[in-house]
C-alpha cells in the first residue's frame, strides 16, 4: 500500500442475523488490515446509512474492504453504482472471499466483467418487458396507464369554474400547474371546435 493509503471496512447483517454475523466480519476486516470499519444491522433493501458514510468517507488511494459481495451490493446494478463511485474518487474496492482486488489489472477486468453481465441482464429484462406490452397491445389486455390529471379534469373544470386559481387547484388535486392550465386549454381547445 501506498503512504497515506487507508484501508476501509464496510460489515452489514440483515436485521434478522445474528450480532456474531458483524463481529465475525470485524475480525476478518481487521485481519486484512483494514484500520476504520463502517458496519450496520440492516436488510439490504433498507437505506445504508453507514455504507453512504463510509463512501463519504474514503479518499484518493484508499481501499474499500468488504468480507463479502453480498454484503455490499443489492444487486449487480448496484454494484456498478457503487464501484462507479468508488472510481470517480480514485478509491479500490477489496471483496475478501472472491480474492478481488480493483488496484490489480485481473481485479478490474473480474469487475468490468461482472458489470457487462449486469447489463446485459438488464436489456434482457427491458426487451422482454417490451415484448410483453406489444403482445397485450395486441390482444387488448394493455390500456396503460391513464394521467392523473386526466382522471381529475372534471375536478379541475369544476374548481377553476367556481373562480379558484390554477396554483389552488393544483396544491389541491395534488397535481403540478402545468397539469391544471393543459386541462383548461384542452378544455378551451374543445369548446372551440380544435
């Protein structure tokens, strides 16, 4: 390591693990010499307020130091999300058990790899889902959605008729300002015959 480089842990177990599942972490970050650990009791959907920290935290030429893939990452999305981070403020990323190391060239390429398949993935899952809506299309299954502000035009009508200012209705239907007056100019619009 270089001078001036820290090594930084970052230990999480879901809410229903054992406490023993972060000490077991601690010492294992601590024997790969990791000097500061961030650690948390929470489910991987939740917010993570201690990995932000420890993101916050690390700067040029440190390393971030994790036990487990798992332990960081949600998904490989995210994953990509964090390392994407991580490069941007010249940090390395350290997965313990996968022996990955972003400082060496295999590391990088083992990530890079990992980040290709994530999305891949992800225009499978878009394509499919595309797929999916054309074929309900077709056999009239699939409406879409209808705007909100299109639901509540009759409501907008019937406010702005009563002298209630466009700004009112749209902090009261809960809908933006440029919602309220493209009702009123639809509404104008078709009461003129455009």
């Amino acid at each position: 390591m270089k001078m001036g480089t820290m090594k930084i842990g970052y230990a999480r177990t879901s809410t229903v693990e054992q406490i023993a599942g972060l000490e077991a972490q601690d010492c294992e970050l601590r024997a790969a010499g990791v000097e500061k650990v961030f650690s948390e009791r929470v489910s991987s959907v939740a917010k993570r307020e201690q990995l932000e920290a420890a993101l916050d935290f690390c700067r040029q030429g440190d390393v971030l130091v994790v036990t487990k893939l798992d332990r960081l990452a949600r998904s490989m999305t995210d994953l990509v999300a964090i390392t994407s981070k991580l490069k941007v403020k010249g940090v390395e990323l350290q997965i313990l058990a996968m022996n990955l190391d972003t400082s060496t060239p295999t590391g990088k390429l083992m990530l890079n790899l990992m980040g290709s398949f994530a999305e891949f993935e992800r225009e499978i899952m878009l394509e499919r889902q595309r797929e999916g809506v054309a074929k309900a299309k077709a056999e009239g299954k699939y409406k879409g959605r209808v705007p909100t502000a299109q639901r509540k035009a009759a409501e907008v009508i019937e406010l702005r008729s009563h002298g209630v200012k466009p700004e009112e209705i749209a902090a009261k239907l809960g809908i933006s300002r440029a919602s309220v007056f493209r009702v009123l100019k639809d509404r104008s619009d078709a009461a003129n015959g455009l």
